[in-house]
C-alpha cells in the first residue's frame, strides 16, 4: 500500500526542532446512517462489521515510511476522544495499540484513578478539551497524524475548529435505531467537498471499491470530504 501523504511539517535542520510547535490538522473519522446515526446506548447500532472496524484500525496506525522527524524514532498517530467513547471500549484493548490515545474529559481526576496503568506510546494522555490536547501535542514531534474519533460532543467542537480539514466518512446505507448523531450533513454542507476516489486512496493508503462493501447484509462505502 502506498504511503500516506503528510499533514504536519517536521522537516528541519535546528538543532533544537522537536522542541519547536508545528502546524497541526485534524481528521474526523466515522461511520454513519443517511439520517447521521452513529450511535446507540453507547455502542454501534449496526452489526460488528470486520472490514469497516480493519478500516479504521489501518488508517489511524498507518504512518510514513520511512520514518519522519528529526529524532529517528518511530512515528505514531494520535486519536483524540471523549471519555465515553474510551468507557465503550473494552478495556482489553484500551489504550488502542499503535496510537497515542487522549482522552478529552472534564473530570481528569476521576479518569486518573480508574486507569490501572499507563502504556508507552499509548498513553492515553487525558485532556481538559480539543485545544488542550493540541497543546499537549505540539511538543511531541514522533506524532504525524491526529485523528478525532468521538463521540457526537467532541465532533462537534472539533468541527468548529480551523485545524480539522478532513472528514473521513464511512456512509452505512441503511436505516438504525440511534440516540446519538453526526452533527453535520457534509454532503448538503457548503463548507465540505467530498473528494474522488484517487485522493482518498492516496489519503489513506486504502485500495476503495467505488462500488461500496457488503458484509453481514450492510451496504456501506468509504467516502473523504475536505473543509472548502
């Protein structure tokens, strides 16, 4: 698979870069119904669809190769989330491997004393909000991509941020009882531009069937907006 374009600079010949901060974009990724449905009891409404979730597990750990940076260690992604989309996940596989995990809580503490422990990349590193957690990542050179990737009050405020540029998308077509909704509709929105097939492949590093996916009777297709 080809390699990822960049979205951060970390490109420099001082001695003292990786303590310089650097421009920073962010990626929302996720899935949704036609009526902007991404959730129920928190959890996904649809069935356990492998190559959706196989999906989202390669785009958010894949990273250039070879390594970028000016220290040669190895570059990591970070995924930014609200507190109940860590508690959604099963704690076997939190932090998400691969992945500088954040958490964006207002009650730091409380998170801090249900963690039995820290991993190194991991994390997760906990976050007063969006811009805190950019804050925190400034400063951490080895992190290429930073991925948004809930729930519904974390998109939102990431949507009103200059620094997210990019949508990714994975449109359910079919209909599922939710409580929880994408608040945007990026396809009747003039501020995002669904992109071709071609950039999205060279975004992700993903081969995509234009023609969509099937799997345990969804329909569903993989789809990149961009902020006009």
């Amino acid at each position: 698979m080809s390699d990822p374009p960049q979205d951060q600079s970390t490109t420099s010949t001082s001695s003292d870069a990786s303590t310089m901060p650097k421009p920073q974009s962010l990626t929302l990724i996720l899935a949704a119904t036609p009526s902007l449905g991404i959730g129920k009891n928190g959890t996904l409404p649809w069935p356990q669809l492998k190559k959706e979730m196989g999906y989202f597990a390669r785009v958010t750990k894949r990273v250039s190769s070879p390594p970028l940076g000016t220290t040669g260690s190895k570059r990591i992604n970070a995924v930014i989330m609200g507190r109940k989309t860590w508690d959604s996940i099963p704690p076997k596989f939190r932090p998400l491997k691969d992945r500088l995990n954040i958490v964006v809580t207002r009650d730091a503490g409380k998170l801090e004393e249900s963690l039995e422990s820290k991993s190194e990349p991991e994390g997760p590193i906990i976050a007063s909000g969006i811009l805190d957690a950019l804050k925190q990542l400034e400063h951490k050179p080895d992190v290429e991509r930073i991925y948004v990737i809930g729930g519904a009050s974390v998109y939102q405020t990431a949507l009103e941020l200059p620094q997210t540029t990019r949508v990714l998308l994975t449109k359910i077509h079919g209909e599922y009882e939710c409580d929880t909704f994408f608040p945007v509709n990026l396809e009747e929105s003039a501020v995002w531009r669904k992109v071709d097939k071609k950039k999205l492949e060279s975004f992700t590093g993903e081969e995509v069937d234009e023609s969509g996916v099937e799997e345990r009777e969804v329909n569903f297709e993989f789809c990149l907006f961009e902020r006009e």
